[in-house]
C-alpha cells in the first residue's frame, strides 16, 4: 500500500508531480541536490495553491493541511521509508541509472521506482537496480496539475502487481492511466514532438514565422497552443533530446532534429525556463 511518495527531481515536472501528489493525501518528501532547487520547486507549488486559494478551489484550511505532507529536502536518506519512489531528474540515461542504483541501496526491497522518463528506455534503466521487477515508467504532462493523462510504461521485466499498483496511484492522484508498450517516446511523444519538430523545421525553410506557424495551428487545428510555444513551454533542449533519441534509437532520417533546435539550444534559448526560445518571454 503505498502511502509515502519520494520525487527525485524539483524542477518543472518533479514539483507538479509532487503537488499533485501531496493534494491526493499522500505523504510526500520532494528532493533535489541543491537547496536552491528544492526552494524553487517548494516556491513554484505553494504559488500554485495561493492561486487555487484565490479561485476557490482549494480552502486556505486544506492548502494548511495538504502542506504537512510535503517536506523538500536534499537528504537522499529521507526516501528510506518511502514505498514508491518517482525520478524526475535530467533526462540522461547514464545519470538516471547512477540514482536508480543509488536508491536501490537506501530504499527497503518492497518500494517501487518509477521514472517519469520521456523517451528512454524502461527496461535499461530498471536493469541498474537489484528490482526490475518493481520499476516502471511514469510519464507525465505539462503543465502536470492540469493535463488528465499519464502513460505507464512496464520494462520487460516489471510485473502486473507494479502495473496495478501503479494504476491504482493514477487514479488516486485524479489521472487517467494508459499502459503503453515500450518503445521510444511511447505514445503522445511519438506524436507530438516530431509535430513540432516539423513546425521548427518550417521555420527554418523561413515558410512562415514563429507566430504565424502558431496561429495557423491554433485557427486551423484548433490546437490550444502553438507548436512552437508548445517547444517553448517543454524546453528546446527537451524537444533536441527526444528527437536526437529518436533518430538514433530508429536509425529513420525521418527524425532528424530541425536546426533551429540545435541553433537555440547553442545560444542558450531554451524557452520559458530562460525567458527566451521561439518567442520571447522577459
Ligand atoms: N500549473 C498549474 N496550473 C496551470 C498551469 C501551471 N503551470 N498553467 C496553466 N494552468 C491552469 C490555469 O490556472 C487555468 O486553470 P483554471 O481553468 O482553473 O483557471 C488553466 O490551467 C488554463 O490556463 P490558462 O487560462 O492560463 O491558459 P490556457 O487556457 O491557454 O491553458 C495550457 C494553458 C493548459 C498550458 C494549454 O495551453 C494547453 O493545454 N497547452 C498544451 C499543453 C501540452 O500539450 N502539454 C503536453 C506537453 S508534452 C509533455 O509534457 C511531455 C514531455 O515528456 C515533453
């Protein structure tokens, strides 16, 4: 049964994952290597439920109560008594399987690893850890409060009681849950970045601007937002990974990464995060 929850990672997706989490009843022990992170991510959740507070749909009582079960740390021990621990770290296999390792030597036997990965393989980063049979991949959207789908991901090894397991969390934390098999960027990833990878590929055969390329999606698709603001919000450098990924893992020139993703992330214009990408935020 699980009732304490890890999230390793305090960044975009690791708080949302968190916060969600924590509003389910979970108890919840957020961690990142550096203090600074974790503030920030402890900054961007509680910003999040002064906003709630203000629309109504959290009371200022339940955010005081939904707070006690979320603690930010970086002491790795902390996740000791955690029976499901979720990564939300940088998206490098070698660096995910050096935690999976590391957590497979602090965490008792029965807890359960799930990686939010968006592209990488489940079964190898499980094969770092003494329990393949307890990991999964959990995948979640962003902005992760507001999007209703997480894709499971079993690795070859993981067993039907991690999947149940799994599913029953989705469900609690207000999720729909959709078990994919693994293959590279599962389902929505498999669709949506080589979209707007087309969409910067447009852009550099100058076919329309960044806001046009964008307008036309919203009007003509009725998507909610444009693909390149889409790259903006995931982050140019996620969206170069995934593609990057992509392209060696299918070995099909169908994937290669558009220019302009490889031109921003060398200038260092990797969207929101750093105020700039394919538009401009500051
Ligand atoms: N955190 C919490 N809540 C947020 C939020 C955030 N970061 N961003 C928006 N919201 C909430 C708002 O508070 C608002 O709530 P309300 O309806 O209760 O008032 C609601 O979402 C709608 O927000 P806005 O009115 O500000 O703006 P929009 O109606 O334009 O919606 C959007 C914003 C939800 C981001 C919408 O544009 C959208 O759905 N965009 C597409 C997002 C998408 O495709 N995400 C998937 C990316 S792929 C991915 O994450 C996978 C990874 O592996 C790469």
């Amino acid at each position: 049964m699980i009732k304490k929850v890890g999230v390793v990672g305090a960044g975009t997706m690791g708080a949302g994952i968190a916060q969600v989490t924590a509003e389910a009843g979970y108890e919840v022990i957020l961690i990142d290597l550096e203090d600074k992170f974790v503030n920030r991510g402890m900054e961007n959740i509680l910003k999040n439920w002064s906003k709630a507070i203000k629309k109504g749909t959290l009371t200022a009582k339940e955010v005081d109560q939904i707070k006690v079960r979320l603690t930010g740390t970086t002491n790795y021990d902390n996740l000791n008594d955690c029976q499901l621990v979720i990564e939300a770290v940088v998206e490098k296999m070698s660096i995910k399987k050096e935690l999976f390792a590391k957590l497979d030597d602090i965490c008792p036997a029965e807890t359960l690893f799930a990686s939010n990965t968006s592209a990488l393989s489940i079964t190898e980063l499980a094969a770092a850890t003494k329990r393949p049979n307890q990991v999964i991949g959990v995948h979640f959207f962003n902005p992760v409060p507001v999007m209703k789908l997480v894709e499971l991901i079993p690795g070859a090894e993981t067993t039907a009681e991690t999947v149940t397991a799994m599913k029953e969390y989705c469900s609690a934390i207000g999720k729909e849950a959709i078990v994919v098999k693994e293959s590279p960027g599962f389902i929505v990833n498999r669709l949506l970045i080589p979209y707007i990878n087309e969409a910067a590929i447009i852009y550099d055969q100058g076919v329309a601007s960044p806001a046009e390329i964008d307008q036309a999606m919203k009007l003509g698709a009725n998507m909610p937002m444009g693909p390149l603001a889409l790259a903006d919000l995931i982050g140019i450098d996620v969206c170069l990974m995934i593609m990057e990924y992509f392209f060696d893992e299918m070995a099909d020139s169908k994937y290669r990464p558009a220019l302009a993703f490889k031109q921003k992330v060398r200038a260092g214009h990797l969207g929101r995060k750093t105020g700039k990408g394919f538009f401009d935020y500051n």
